[in-house]
C-alpha cells in the first residue's frame, strides 16, 4: 500500500492449522487461538484476464462472510490484507474495502468516522508465499488475536495517495 510498491517479492513457505469445532476443542482441553465465526467466497468474474482483480468481486465475499459470521463489520480492529505490492492488486483489494466498509453511514455505526482499523499483509514481512499467502496471513490474524496484539507491517513508508486512506476507516499500522 506504499506509493513507491513495485511488485510483489515471491517467497516461499507452507503453513498448518488444526481446524476443529468449537465444542470438540473446548472438550478436549485445546489451546484455542482463534474461531471461525464466517466465511465468504466469490468469483472476480469475467475481466480482463484470469489473474485480473476486480474490487466488486472481492466486496462480495468481504460481505458474503461478515453476514456468515453474524457480526458487524465496524466493530473489527485489525484487517488482514492480501496485499501483494503490485499497483492493481492493492488499488483493486483497497476498493472492495472501501466499498464494504463504508457502504452503510458510519455515523449511525456508533464507531468513528475514520481510520479505526487497522490494515496490514503478511507479505511486507515474509514475501508473497504464493499457495501458503492465505494460511500465512490466517496464522498472524490468529497469533494477533491470541496475544492482543496489533502486529505492524513494514516497507510502508508513504500511502499511496490514491487509496485516499484517510478517508476510510483504514489505517496502515506501521
């Protein structure tokens, strides 16, 4: 999300989570780290190539998964991003968070208006992992919440003034 991001840095990892029910993990005495309350999945549809990002796409599965989840939007302090340092990614990804975040009037929410949530990607610190990108990311959400700790991303040195960040809900914790 920096203005002078130039691409994404390929890295290379694999990561593993034990997915249990709740209940099953309360019974058997785990150490519980974080719940999936919600998902929400959706096609960027027929664009411009395959691999071309569409912000309306990924604003359908951002809502797709807080209705799945039953729980308001606003009321999230950390959002981890893909972020992948390429200009049409994160304009793209940005835009559908715009869009979801900012879609109902914040003055209604009870949450102020601007810059309460904190944005961050993985990839700032260990690379696009390609496959293990999206575990990766659910493992420092998961550690994030179990020590209650906003974690920063770094190589952020100036937004990008075309996200308009201020203006949103986001900020970038660096």
């Amino acid at each position: 999300f920096d203005k002078d991001s130039k691409g994404m840095m390929i890295g290379e990892g694999i990561g593993m989570v034990v997915l249990k029910r709740l209940a099953d993990a309360e019974r058997d005495g785990d150490r519980i780290y974080a719940v999936v309350k919600g998902v929400g999945t959706s096609s960027d549809g027929k664009f411009k190539s395959i691999y071309a990002p569409r912000s309306g796409g990924q604003a359908k599965a951002l809502r797709r998964a807080y209705a799945d989840a039953d729980i308001d939007r606003l009321s999230i302090g950390l959002l981890e991003a893909h972020g992948t340092g390429t200009a049409a990614g994160d304009s793209a990804e940005f835009d559908g968070l715009k869009e979801v975040f900012t879609e109902d009037t914040l003055a209604k929410s009870g949450y102020p208006d601007f810059q309460h949530i904190a944005l961050g990607s993985i990839k700032s610190q260990i690379g696009h992992t390609k496959a293990a990108a999206g575990i990766a990311g659910l493992i420092k959400t998961a550690l994030s919440l179990h020590h209650k700790i906003l974690p920063p991303s770094i190589n952020i040195d100036h937004p990008s003034k075309k996200l308009g960040i201020k203006k949103t809900p986001f900020y970038l914790n660096t």
